[in-house]
C-alpha cells in the first residue's frame, strides 16, 4: 500500500508540474517525469535542495525551455504546496485537543508566511508587464558586464512567462486540487508506516505530522533529510502518546522506501538522459548563480 500511494504522489506531481509549464510549452508529463525524478534524487544525495537546480537544469536542456521559465514553475509548486500542507495541518489542528503551542505557533507564523508569499505573486501576475520592466530597468543600470544583464533580463522575462499560467482561474482550481490530492497521498503513506508499527493514532495526527515534516525537511540539512525526518516523527507523535522507539522506527519505514525507490529512479533517469552527474552539478550550480544575482 505505502508503495501505491507514493507511486500516486509522484504521477500528480508529474501532472502537476506539466501544467504549470503549459504557458511556456505544451509537454505531456511522461515529458516532465524524468527530469522530476532526477531532481529528487539530487535532493537525496546532495545537501541544499541542489536536485531543484538538478530538474531545472535538466528539463530546459532537454525541451529547449528557457531556465527562468521552468525555475518559476517550480517557485509556484513550492507556493501550492504551502497552502495545500497548510489547509491539510488546519483541518488536523480542528480535530485535536491541546496541541502544544510551539506547533501551533510556529503554523501561524508559517501561514503568515504564505499569506504574504500568496498576495505577493497575485500582485505579481496583476501587475506583470509593469514589473518586468521594471526588474530590465534595474538590471540595466546594475554594474555589471552587458552579457550578464542580456542574461539577466532573459531570466526575468522567462520568469513571467512561466508566471502567467496563474492567470487562468480554471488551471488554478485542478492545480490547487492536485496539490491537495498529492499531500492527502502522502499523508497515507504517513498513515501505513504508522499502522504497520501498531501505532494507533487519529488521522488527524497525521496530518499535523505531515506538516511539521514537510516543514522540517525544507530548512537545509543532511543529504536525503536523515535526521530531520526522525525528530519530526518521534516529536510530533509525543503528543499522542507513543513511545520515542515506535515513532523512530516508524520514521525509518516511512523515509527508507521513497529514499531507496526515489534515487534508484532518479538515477535511471539520469542514466537515460546522457547526462553525467558532475555535468548536472555544474548546470545547476549556474542557474543558482544566476537566480542570486536576480534576487
């Protein structure tokens, strides 16, 4: 079962992330997989969230997409993903007594967060055209050779283009119910790890366990989040009265399948693709370079 509904989670990612890239090019998802794998993978064996870089990289090399176009999309899902985990731990919160007020408080702040984040990008697509000429402006007069401001300014206009899919209010609706959908998922394969330890919680304790992970996990840290993922699990699942070993071993169930599933795909992909590792590594690294020197 876990095994189903992690398979589920990757084939609406995949959907997803086609759709955000449909006002740049139409790509059927079987297009969007490989590239999506490889970037998990990368994020399991490279600290930082590298593997990010890894499928932007990838998928513009191999659909001739410009990098500033696909970086956007995948800006977008992170902000979907917000709110969806959000909405998700919301619903949780509702159902449980006493929970403790450094999760509490620390969902508020993270909702904040994404409030701001939400209002920003509306702005952003009310006001695109404007602000594109804006960010040229700047980039123009920024002290810097003019092959970096052509880059530059083609980044940010790149950027715009992925953006705008936010302007269709139907795409907006599936996207945000795919999200949903997608963290439900991971929610279950939360749910079978813990069952298949006797852990006997309610649901909604497991989808306050999804948020403080999805949480824990996007603060940089080791390769493949090992560390991260225990403590939320052991931490969380306190509240409800299991013990620290259930809930770590638990915790290793749940991360070791996708661990082991995801960066053996990823690495075939990466096999299909004719790209090297390194090579990957160094693209990436360029586009991160060039999205510090946007921000």
């Amino acid at each position: 079962m876990y095994v189903f509904f992690l398979g589920l989670f990757f084939a609406f990612k995949t959907i997803r992330w086609a759709w955000l890239l449909k006002p740049v090019k139409f790509l059927k998802p079987g297009k969007v997989l490989g590239p999506l794998m490889v970037g998990f993978m990368g994020n399991n064996i490279l600290p930082a969230h590298l593997g990010e870089f890894f499928r932007v990289f990838l998928l513009s090399r191999q659909e001739k997409i410009a990098a500033g176009a696909v970086l956007s999309s995948v800006a977008i899902e992170r902000v979907l993903d917000i709110i969806a985990v959000l909405l998700l731990v919301g619903v949780g919160m509702l159902a449980v007594k006493d929970v403790p007020t450094a999760i509490s408080t620390g969902f508020f702040y993270v909702g904040l967060i994404a409030l701001a984040m939400v209002v920003v990008l509306a702005l952003a697509v009310i006001f695109i055209q404007p602000a594109v000429s804006l960010a040229c402006w700047l980039i123009h007069r920024l002290p810097v050779k003019s092959t970096w401001k052509g880059h530059l300014e083609e980044l940010i206009r790149a950027a715009a283009a992925g953006a705008s899919v936010l302007r269709d209010g139907k795409l907006l609706v599936l996207l945000m119910t795919n999200s949903a959908l997608q963290w439900s998922f991971n929610c279950a394969m939360i749910a079978v790890s813990l069952w298949s330890f006797g852990i006997h919680v309610p649901f909604s304790a497991t989808l306050i366990l999804l948020g403080v992970l999805v949480f824990a996990v996007t603060i940089p840290s080791s390769p493949g989040f090992f560390g991260a993922i225990q403590v939320a699990f052991v931490e969380t699942l306190k509240i409800f009265g299991v013990p620290a070993s259930t809930a770590f071993a638990a915790s290793i169930y749940y991360h070791l399948i996708q661990y082991v599933l995801v960066t053996a795909v990823g690495f075939w992909f990466l096999g299909q693709s004719g790209f090297s590792l390194s090579r990957l590594q160094d693209g990436a690294e360029h586009i991160e370079e060039q999205e510090l020197e946007v921000s």
